[in-house]
C-alpha cells in the first residue's frame, strides 16, 4: 500500500502530530513514541528526538527538564510561534485533504496562473 509515498509523507504527518500534542500540554520522547505507536508509526528514538530537536531550533518547541524517578526527563511546550505554525499547517492541510478526498477539481488560482489541466504539447510538435 503506498510504502514509498507514506515514507515521503512521513516526517511532515510526526512533526505536525508532536506540534499538536506540544500545544496542548509538555510531552516527552517516550510519550510521543507511543502516541505515535497507536496510530500505526513505528518511531524509535532515531528518529524522534531528531526531529524534536529540530522543531526546538525553527523555535517551535520549547525544553525544560525535571528529573522524574531519578532521572533527567525533557520536556517539550509549543512556543507561541509552533502554536501559530500549527494553525498555519492545519488550514493548509485541511484544503488540501479537503481537495484530495473528495476530488475537487483543482482551484482556479492554480489555472489563472498558466497551467493546464491537460499535457502540455511538445515545442518541436507541429499540426498538420
């Protein structure tokens, strides 16, 4: 089913559900991992706290830590600004899910700007 397209989609569909969950209250790796679980992606911590890590550089998240049973636990908050990228993300999501599953025809802003629906013909092709 669609391996290789899930893998492309893969990494935006995490870094938007952990953003989701960030807004909501502070999540931490294992946490996510196992959210993430429930919903059929299997991410181990190679790949989570990489892409942690990053959304804390674009300044989406935020880490503080406490020490939870002995040990030093990171929590992750959504900034202000992963708040406002999340919004940002989901109405942009929302049109294009929205276009995709119900098959809309393209919107006319994507005509208007010279592009059509049908195969462009070839420049070296002449009509008789």
């Amino acid at each position: 089913m669609g391996e290789l397209l899930i893998k492309m989609f893969f990494g935006g569909f995490v870094r938007m559900h952990v953003l989701y969950h960030a807004v909501k209250e502070p999540v931490f790796g294992v946490e996510m991992m196992e959210e993430l679980a429930r919903h059929g992606y299997d991410v181990g911590p190679g790949t989570l706290y990489p892409i942690l890590h990053q959304l804390e550089e674009a300044g989406y998240l935020r880490v503080h830590t406490e020490v939870v049973a002995g040990k030093q636990r990171k929590y992750y908050r959504a900034t202000p600004e992963g708040g406002r990228a999340l919004e940002d993300a989901k109405a942009k999501l929302r049109e294009l899910v929205k276009e995709v599953l119900q098959d809309d025809p393209p919107s006319p802003s994507i005509r208007s700007k010279g592009r059509s629906p049908g195969p462009t013909p070839s420049p070296e092709r002449t009509e008789p």
